[in-house]
C-alpha cells in the first residue's frame, strides 16, 4: 500500500568516527516528504547533503534516528528497488555502449530481453536521446552522459530519484536546459524526486519544497514550500514570486553561516 | 616503432663489437698455447682469426652462434633431434602448459582472495611464502615426486612452469579486481547487485588490462619454469636440456644458441600477448 508519505525522517544523527576526529555530518534532521514533490537540498558543501541521500539510499545507516523510505527501512526499500541514484559523475562504464549501459540495472534486475529493449526506448526519449544507442560514452558530451545517467535511474521505474549535485559539474546553458528537462520529466513520470545543489536558481526552480541546510554540525535551518505552479518556463524566474523564495533560501543560508 | 629504430640498431651494433672484442680476449689463451705447442707465432690477424673460429670457445663469436642458430633450424628435419625447432618445440609445449594451468590457478586464486576476506588472509600468506622458496630447490623434487608417481616428460615441466607462473597472475587479478572505484561499487550497491554481479559486470572487465600484464610476466616466468624443468631431469629434448648437454661437453656455441632460441621465443611470446591485449583493450574502450 503507498503511503502519502514518500520519505519520512524523525531526528537523524550521523557521526563519522575517524582516526583523528569526529564529524557530526547530520544532527537532529527531521523531514517528511510526500509522495510527487520535488524536493532540493541546498547549502555549503560539508552540510551534509550527499550523506544524508546516502542515508535513504542505504549506503550509509544513520547514528541515531529512525528514517522510513515508502513505508520500508532504507534496506527494504533498497531491495524492493524503490530509488534511482544519480551521482554527480556520470558513471557509465567506458565498455558498454549506451544502450548496454541503461540496460546494466535492468539486466542485474533480470528483466526480459523484449522488455528491456522498450524500456531502453522509452527513457531514452525521456532524456531525448533516441539514436545514440550504439554509441560509446566517450563520445558523448558531459550533458550527455548525465542524462544517459538519469535514463538509466529511470529504466526500472522506481518511484524515487535520488539526486547528488547531477549537474554540477555542467555550465550554465547546459545546465539550463537539462533543468528544463528534468522538470518536464518529472511532470511525466509523477516521481518523487530529492535533488542535491549548490544553486539557489536552480533549487528554486525545480523544486516544490526546498531544504536549507548548514554545516558543522549538518543540520536543516529552514523547509520552504513553494508555491510557484507546476508548470514553469524559463522565465519565471524573473518573476515576484521566484525572487521573494531565492531571497528567503539566501536569508536561510546566510543564518546557518553566522551559527559558526 | 620507426623513432625507436636508430637506438635499437645502435646498441645493437654497440653489443656485437663488444662482443667479438671479448671473445678474443677469452678465447686468445687457447690460441697462443695451441701455437707455442706447433712453435709458431701468432700474427694479429692470425690470432683474430683463431680465436672466431674455434670449435669449443670460451665465447663463441656471434656469427658462431648465429650459423649454428642458422643450420640447425633450417637444415636439420624438424623431427630430429639435433634440430633447434624440436628441442624450441618441446620448451614451448612446457611453456604454454604451464602457463594455462597457472592462469587458471592463479585466477580461480584471486577470485577467491577478492571474494571472501577470510581467504584472502589465510591463503595469501601461503602463496607469498612458495615464491620464496628457489625453484631451483624445488624443481628436482617435483620432478622426482611426479616420477615416481609415473610422471615424466611434459607433466613435470609444466608444473614447475605453473608454479613460477600463477605468483603474478594472482598478484595483479586481485590487484584488478579490486580496481573498481568506491562510486562504481556503490552504484552496483543502489542496484541491489549480487557479489557475482558486481563480479560480473564490474570487477572482471576493470580487472582486464591488470590481467594482460600478469599473463605478460607469467609466460616470461612460464618459459623459465620449462627450462629450469629440463635442467635436472635427465632429459634429452627441450632447450634446458640442450644448455646442459651442451655445457657437459663444452659445447659453448650449443649453449648459446639454446639461449638464444629461448630469449628469441620468450620475446615472440609477450608481443603476442601485448597484440591480443590492443586488440581487446580497443574493442572494449579501455587505455592501454
Ligand atoms: N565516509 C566518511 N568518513 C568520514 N567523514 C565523512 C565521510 N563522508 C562524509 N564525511 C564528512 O561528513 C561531512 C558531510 O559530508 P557530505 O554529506 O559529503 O557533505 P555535502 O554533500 O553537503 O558537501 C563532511 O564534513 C565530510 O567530510
Ligand atoms: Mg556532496
């Protein structure tokens, strides 16, 4: 049965303990976000951000806290395939050509060779890359290869897609585009979506609910809901609306700085 | 290949004249004592020509060996015995048993070391200590244990050459298999990957240019294991067989053509190698 609550998360800690010192990555982070949102994380680097999606993803198990992903523990959710990962490299493997490459999660998952082929096709056109199938990454650009990487998290058709700073490594216009992208295929496909950044247009754009963090110890300073429609053209960041929400996530990130 | 040639040449030529300087001084004793005994004396150029042209020389000169090299390739029926391609065969049928049996050790060995933590502790340091023990101790040991067993000939020889050959099959497959980055790890992790997949999929085909570097250094060590296996056995064919037979009867320029047959085989056997690993390497994107 899906609950309405897509990810539920009550008082996570995280502390790495090392040979010489102790981080704090996470304290005391409390969210709950619901099935369908768009969901952006944003703030310095250290804040925690990346440990706290490997902490839903199961790739790393909370110090304290309890964290319920649909309904499952991580692990659960991990085994009944729940999430998509996007990483901030790429990772395809060097080879496989494109195709082979979406198909590697769906050959792991055992699925049937006729419908691994239609699965190819479809998210392939999803990231609006049908026709490269039989090339190798290499010969793609960076753009490129990201979005091999996200019709790749797609391909098994998991509710959640997991996020890390996927265009970081990206310029503007690139960037810019694949924004655009991402949000048509999240109106699409309806998936719940955590998304990693260090851009405040880029957050605010996307996201229907955006998470401010800072760092030392990783904590969440403000959850802003925004009330921006779903359906957004470029353009609407240069509206009233969008301006006021940029202003409060800088007035977020700038509170969690002077805590230092 | 065209920019190395000059160099190449060069010490080439640099090696042959050294070499025919030092076969004169090695071999002068002999042509000076010969000549006392008839009471003559040697002129210079007597004496260069003598001491190029003996029958059992200290130092055969190069052309020596290479017209030995020369007749008993081309002018000897290669069934024969005293043919160079027969005793070449019968190392390289050694050589190339050896080699298949130690890649498959040491790769079931390595997959074994990489899959489980516990293996990797308590057999590395097994495999660590054999190659410590000189194959020279070893080999007449294995040869007499397989012969008492009803073993001779091609066996042995391939065991001692399996047993030089695994070490760096081993060392670099567990060094390749392990090569895959914490993120690709990770990423297999997301997928709900089993350890054979993350084998499968991800550490085996990483692990390949590691593996052609350790088959490049086990055919070196292969051959060696054959040779070494033809030393104390008795045995009649193989080029260890003929350096010995060759240094029983101070047949130097036998010796060295033996040698040479062997660096001339080992060398055609790592280019092999290193032609299959462009070929694959191109085929699968990866950087040689
Ligand atoms: N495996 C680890 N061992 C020790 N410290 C870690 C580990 N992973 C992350 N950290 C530390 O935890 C903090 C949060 O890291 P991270 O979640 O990667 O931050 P962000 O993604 O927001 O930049 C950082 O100080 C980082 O150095
Ligand atoms: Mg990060």
């Amino acid at each position: 049965m899906p609950s309405e609550n897509m990810i539920s998360a009550k008082s996570i800690s995280l502390r790495f303990d090392t040979e010489d010192s102790v981080v704090n990555a996470l304290q005391n982070v409390s969210i709950n976000i619901s099935r369908g949102e768009f969901v952006s994380f944003i703030g310095p680097s250290g804040c925690g951000k990346t440990t706290f999606l490997r902490i839903i993803a199961d790739l790393e198990r909370p110090t304290e806290g309890e964290i319920e992903v649909n309904g499952m523990t991580p692990e659960e959710a991990r085994r009944a395939r729940a999430y998509g990962y996007v990483f901030q490299a790429p990772g395809l493997y060097p080879w496989r050509t494109i195709a082979a490459n979406v198909r590697l999660p769906l050959e792991i998952m055992k699925y049937s060779k006729a419908e691994i082929n239609e699965r190819i096709q479809r998210v392939l056109s999803l990231v609006e890359l049908n026709g490269f199938e039989k090339k190798f990454p290499w010969q793609l650009s960076g753009g490129m290869q990201q979005r091999v990487s996200i019709a790749r998290a797609l391909s098994f058709d998991a509710d959640i897609l997991l996020m890390d700073e996927p265009f970081g490594a990206l310029d503007e216009i690139v960037r810019d585009h694949l924004n655009l992208q991402l949000l048509k295929l999240w109106l699409k496909t309806n998936k719940t979506i955590c998304f990693v950044t260090h851009s405040i247009p880029e957050a605010v754009y996307l996201s229907t609910k955006i998470v401010v963090m800072s760092p030392r110890p990783g904590r969440i300073i403000d959850v802003i809901d925004s009330a921006l429609p779903k359906q957004r053209p470029l353009e609407i960041r240069d509206t009233k609306p969008f301006i006021e929400i940029a202003q409060r996530v800088r007035e977020g990130l700038r509170k969690g700085q002077s805590y230092d | 290949m065209t920019r190395s040639f000059l160099p190449i040449t060069t010490i080439a030529i640099f090696i042959l004249f050294l070499w025919y300087c030092l076969s004169i001084v090695l071999n002068s004793s002999w042509a000076y004592d010969r000549a006392a005994r008839n009471s003559q004396t040697l002129t210079f150029k007597e004496l260069v020509h003598d001491t190029w042209s003996q029958k059992k020389p200290k130092l055969p000169a190069p052309h020596q060996v290479f017209s030995e090299m020369w007749e008993t390739t081309f002018n000897k029926k290669v069934t024969s015995k005293r043919s160079l391609v027969y005793h070449t065969w019968i190392t390289l049928s050694g050589t190339i048993a050896g080699f298949l049996f130690g890649t498959i050790l040491g790769i079931v060995l390595a997959l074994a070391i990489v899959h489980d933590r516990a293996t990797d502790l308590s057999i590395m340091p097994w495999i660590i200590t054999s190659q410590a023990i000189p194959i020279l101790a070893l080999a007449p040991m294995i040869i007499v244990v397989l012969g008492s067993m009803g073993f001779t000939g091609l066996l042995p020889k391939a065991v001692i050459s399996m047993y030089l050959s695994f070490f760096p099959i081993v060392v670099g497959m567990v060094k390749g298999l392990r090569s895959p980055e914490i993120l690709e790890i990770d990423q297999m992790k997301t997928w709900s990957a089993t350890k054979t997949q993350i084998l499968w999929y991800l550490r085996i085909p990483r692990s390949i240019p590691y593996l052609f570097t350790s088959l490049k250094l086990g055919i070196a060590a292969s051959l060696v294991g054959a040779i070494v296996g033809e030393l104390p056995s008795g045995a009649i064919s193989g080029l260890g067989a003929r350096m010995l037979a060759g240094s029983y009867y101070g047949q130097t320029i036998k010796i060295w053509s033996a040698l040479f047959a062997a660096a001339i085989l080992a060398a055609t056997l790592v280019t092999l190698i290193g032609l299959i690993q462009k070929i694959i390497s191109k085929r699968m994107m990866l950087q040689v």
